[in-house]
C-alpha cells in the first residue's frame, strides 16, 4: 500500500484560499491613511482650505431649539451656541470630544476632561456664534449650503452644565430646523 500524499490538490485549493482569507482579515484590521479616514493612524491636520467654503454668503440658515430634558428636568442655555463648519479635522475633534460625529449630550466636565490637539488660532476665526433667547431659540443666517455642528452648553437649575452638540446639514436657499434634545 503506498503513502497517502499529505498535500493533494484540492486540500491545496482549501489551505490558499484560507491563507488568503486570513490576510484579508488581517489587513481589515490594519489602520488605513488617506483623506476623509480616520482612525489610530493619526490626527487629521488643520487645512485652511477644507474651511473656505464655510465663509461664503447663502440665503441658508439654522434655525434652532434647544429642548433637551433629562431625569425629569429642562434644560436652558448657559453660553454661547457655536456654529463650526464640519471639516476632516472638526469631525475628528467632535469624535474625540463628544465621542460621535453626528450628535451628542455630555457633561461639561467630562468634555472639558478628554484630551484633544489645542486648536490653532486660526480655528476660532470660522466658528460663528450666537446666543438662545428666553426660550432657547437661536438663529444663524446667510449661511452656504454645507455641513456643521451646533455646539452649546446647557443646565437645568444649578446642576452641572452639559454640553450638547448635533450635526445638521444646511441649503444656500433656505433655513434648516434644528431641535438640540
């Protein structure tokens, strides 16, 4: 009786084609570069240009409410409402600060706590800002169309400020409605 080969062609189809899945998983997992990725590879940069477009003129703009209640309790305006143009650097700034880029409620301490990159001076210069009336409305006109995140403190009584912070999506042509709850 002759040996049984031990690689015959078909186990040696099945042993490459899992090779090839492992790598495929394995490079899955691996950190990936470019524009518009984020991840452990590194901090996105500060590009001026990725700003430009949110200092054009439009007929858009944010019309705005903030209606956020927790254990029983509303919640009013204790500062400024902060309108940041959405960036590849202010997405990764939002992820680490609020932990989503599309929208949170954290305490100010905790944001105050996280450690991100200080933002250059030059940052500030697109941010645009207003404050809520009485009754936490709040308004930012001749917006372009394009992408932002409403930032603002908020507080019921004299409990601990929380922060809130939502992406919205403007028109040049028209106003959004935003309601921070």
């Amino acid at each position: 009786m002759s040996p049984r080969p031990l690689l015959t062609p078909a186990r040696g189809l099945r042993l490459s084609a899992l090779a090839t899945v492992a790598a495929l998983a394995v490079a899955a997992c691996a950190p990936v570069q470019g524009p518009g990725v984020y991840g452990p590879a590194g901090a996105v940069v500060f590009n001026t240009s990725d700003f430009e477009w949110s200092r054009l003129s439009g007929n858009g703009g944010v019309d705005g409410q903030v209606s956020y209640r927790e254990g029983g309790q509303s919640y009013g305006c204790v500062g400024a409402v902060a309108l940041t143009p959405d960036t590849p650097y202010t997405r990764q700034r939002m992820q680490a600060l609020y932990g989503s880029s599309e929208r949170a409620a954290i305490p100010a301490a905790v944001v105050r706590a996280r450690a991100v990159q200080e933002a250059r001076d030059d940052y500030s210069a697109y941010v645009r800002e207003t404050n809520c009336d009485g009754a936490g409305r709040f308004r930012f006109a001749n917006l372009p169309g394009g992408s932002w995140f409403v930032i603002t403190p908020v507080r019921a009584g004299s409990g601990e400020p929380v922060v809130l912070m939502r992406r919205v999506q403007t028109r040049p042509d028209r106003s959004t409605q935003v309601i921070l709850d």
